[in-house]
C-alpha cells in the first residue's frame, strides 16, 4: 500500500470547491479533498490537489 501524500497546510486554508466555493475537508487517509455540499471528493496526486469536476468521485448517499 502507498503513502497518503501530504499536502501544504497553508494550500489547504486557501482551497475551496470549484462547484460550490464552499470548504473542503482533508481525507489524508484516501489522498482526497472532501466537498460534502457537492458531494464530491477530489484526488490528491503527487501531493497535489486535482481541483476538476470531472476528475472527482462522488461521494456516496447515506
């Protein structure tokens, strides 16, 4: 199993969803940006946030 990638504190203080501009919360577990108003997680590759629609996995309904 690989290691979670870390990210720059300070990147993740600016980041938001690019399809709710609301906040996101860090999975450092699954290498993923959580936007739960859009419900969707973004990668995290190399250390570096992918913050594109169309790369994100939608989260799953409760």
């Amino acid at each position: 199993m690989t290691q979670p990638q870390e990210v720059d504190p300070k990147l993740l203080e600016i980041l938001v969803c690019p399809l709710t501009k609301g906040p996101l919360e860090y999975d450092r577990e699954n290498s993923e940006l959580i936007s739960h108003k859009a419900g969707l997680a973004y990668p995290i590759r190399d250390g570096i946030p992918i913050m594109l629609i169309d790369e994100a996995r939608e989260l799953a309904k409760d």
